[in-house]
C-alpha cells in the first residue's frame, strides 16, 4: 500500500467521528479496496465536483480488504456509505437482498457522463449476466477488472509447469507457493481443475461450475487443498504477501491479473524475474464495480463520484497507480497502455471493431481466446456459509 493511502485511511478514521457535526450533502463516504486508487484522485474529484455543481464536497476515504467484512458493515451496522466498491458476487449478493439504491445519472450532461460514453460492450454483458432477473449495469459501474491465474518465478518455475492449477500442489515447489486469502477465488480454478473430464465430456460448463455449491464439490475442493497444505503451503496471500514473491521468498502465487503486474514490476526492480499465466484448464474474470449502498446519505455526490471515475485520464491514472486495468472502454484508455515490447493479441471482445491486433501487455488485458475459457464467479446466497466453513478448515489445518 502506497504511503498516502495509510495516511488518508488513517485521517479519515478520525474524521468519521466528526461527520456528525457536518452538513452531510457536503461530505461524501467512499468505501474501498486497499491499494486502489491513484494519489491525488479524491483531492481532484472535490474540485471537480464543486466546479461542476457549485457545491463544495469532502470525501472520506475508508479501504477494507475483505469483501465479506465491508458488507457486514453495511448489512449489520447499517453504514451510512455513498458509494463502496464491491466484487461481482457481492455486487449480485446486495442486488439479491436489495441493498443498493438503482443509479441515476439524468442530472449529469451529457458533455460529462463519462459512464455513457465509455462503458465497455463486454464489461455491460457481463455485468448484465450477474442476475438474469436484474440488470446489475442498472445498479453498478465497473471499476476494474481482470483474471485469477499463477505468478510465478522463471528461475525456477516454467511456463508448462505453471500452465496447470495443479501447479500449487507441485511436490518440487513444496513451501514456496503463496495462496490468496480469498476462498472463493481459490475455490472456482482449483473445481474447474478437478472438473476437467466433465468439461470435456460436455457434461457441465463453466458457468455451471461457477454456480456449484454443492456438498460433494465442497468435499472434493476441500480435499484437493489439504493436499496442497501437506505438501507445504508458504502463507495465504492477503495484501503484502506478493512481496515474498519479489524477494525471492515464495516462487508460485495463485493471484489476482493485477497484483501479478505489481508484483512483476517492483520483483524486475530488484533482478526477480515472475510472470503470470492464466492456466490452460480455464479460469475466473472478476470485477469490482461502485455501487451506492441504501443507506447512502449523499447520493448525488455518489453518483457524480462515480462518473468521474469513469473518465478516462482518471481511469489511466488508476491503472497506472495500482497495476489493475480499469473496465473502460475508451479509446485513450487502450492507446495509453499500447507497448510495442509486446506481440499483438485480439482485444475485439473488450474494445470493437479494430482491436484484432495490439501491443498490450497480456497480464493486464488478455488475448480473446484467454478470455473464452474464463467464467464470471456467483453469490452462493446461503451456501455461502459451507465456503467459509470449509476454508477455515483447509487454513487450521496446518
């Protein structure tokens, strides 16, 4: 985590205490991921805001780094968030139990509605397909997006081996494999592992598998990671533990598209060579979108919070700050990331007609046929539960 984001969270922890003696329609509460959002962006959207609207706002950050304990909040305690940014089976969970306000943007003009003009055909499908009842494009705007597959290390990893979820159960790479912390996106790629000859025998499909809570799937996963604990787990990823990667410390990491070009980046600064792969039995494209909860105070600053987000140089500034690809389909946004260090791969699914053939780098938007054996993760209602249980036992059971 950037320096200046310990420093906002911990200023906004303190100023939270003195909302009450404010005008609320002067303050905006944002809830967000840790590491997620580029420096100065808040300071900028205040003056934005007031220039737009004559009003002047004072955002209060807050970050969280487990979906499950900001829905508590908001569930629960009834927090009075504008705007927060879930992941998309959370997103689906609130749609579900009617926890989030619908967006609304005809006060906003046109010359400014950077949510209109920019949102990806592909990111608005896929959002569509959260709830075939509810359309969640009606209720969230993406934020950023991308794919669950392996950092690795190529001084001792290669690609073959790192081509396979079963990577992490590798007896030759005992007590150097990182997992991340996060049940469900550990869950989904390590069933669809285990799920290979149903897959092609046609008896399931992906998007199946993402919805399977069933006991005997649970019992399966859960046995396939305790083996992966007996052969030697090195820790469970949560925020910092990408950091063992770049020193050398742990060589396989099943993780996040984003915090494997964090990783890249800062491991080549000290001659650590990692590279990322979505394995060939297939894997999960996540997102995380801003939505404004129903105990939301200050909704036009959410939705004007919102909007900005979505225009391009601040979707370019996000990206580069945090190493995530932002879910916008404009023009400057792909021109921005466009590198001729790297062969040219079909982008057509996410920016139309004339993307067949960019330079971009991979890890950050993959190629088409990466993307065709990728399916969207599903809210569990109530099984839920088994999932976290099942977890905590896989985890105590080192």
């Amino acid at each position: 985590m950037k320096k200046f984001l310990r420093i906002s969270a911990a200023l906004a922890a303190l100023a939270v205490s003195a909302i009450s003696c404010t005008d609320r329609t002067q303050v905006l509460k944002v809830y967000n991921w840790s590491d997620y959002i580029a420096e100065d962006v808040l300071e900028d959207f205040e003056q934005w805001y007031e220039a737009q609207t004559g009003e002047k706002i004072k955002v209060i950050y807050q970050t969280f780094d487990v979906n499950e304990s900001m829905l508590s909040k908001i569930e629960i305690g009834h927090e009075d968030f504008d705007v927060v940014c879930p992941s998309d089976y959370i997103i689906e969970r609130m749609l579900n139990t009617g926890d989030l306000l619908p967006l609304d943007f005809a006060e906003i003009p046109d010359s400014i509605n950077y949510i209109k003009m920019n949102r990806a055909p592909y990111i608005e499908g896929m959002f569509r397909s959260i709830n075939p009842d509810i359309d969640a494009n009606d209720y969230s705007v993406a934020y950023m997006w991308g794919t669950t597959g392996i950092i690795y290390n190529k001084k001792y990893v290669t690609p073959e081996e790192a081509s396979t979820w079963n990577v992490i159960r590798n007896p030759k790479f005992a007590n150097k494999v990182l997992i991340k912390d996060a049940p469900r996106d550990v869950y989904a790629p390590v069933l669809i592992y285990l799920k290979q000859a149903e897959l092609a025998a046609g008896n399931t499909t992906l998007a199946s598998l993402m919805r399977d809570s069933s006991d005997e799937s649970i019992a399966a996963v859960k046995d396939y990671l305790l083996s992966v604990v007996k052969n030697g787990v090195y820790g469970w990823e949560a925020d910092f533990g990408k950091e063992d990667l770049t020193k050398d410390r742990a060589w396989v990491s099943l993780n996040w598209s984003g915090d494997a070009v964090w990783a890249i980046d800062e491991a080549k600064n000290v001659g650590v060579d990692l590279d990322y792969i979505v394995p060939e039995e297939g894997s999960t494209v996540w997102f995380d979108g801003w939505v404004i909860p129903k105990y939301a105070k200050n909704v036009k600053a959410a939705t004007y919070f919102i909007d900005f987000m979505c225009r391009p140089d601040i979707a370019i500034r996000n990206m580069d700050e945090t190493g995530y690809v932002a879910a916008n389909g404009a023009r400057e946004v792909l021109e921005s990331q466009i590198d001729e260090e790297y062969e040219p791969i079909d982008l057509t699914y996410f920016f139309g007609e004339g993307a067949d053939s960019i330079r971009v780098n991979p890890v950050l938007y993959p190629d088409a046929k990466v993307i065709a054996r990728c399916a969207l993760e599903h809210d569990w209602g109530q099984d839920t539960e088994k999932l976290l249980t099942m977890w905590q036992e896989v985890k105590g059971a080192e």
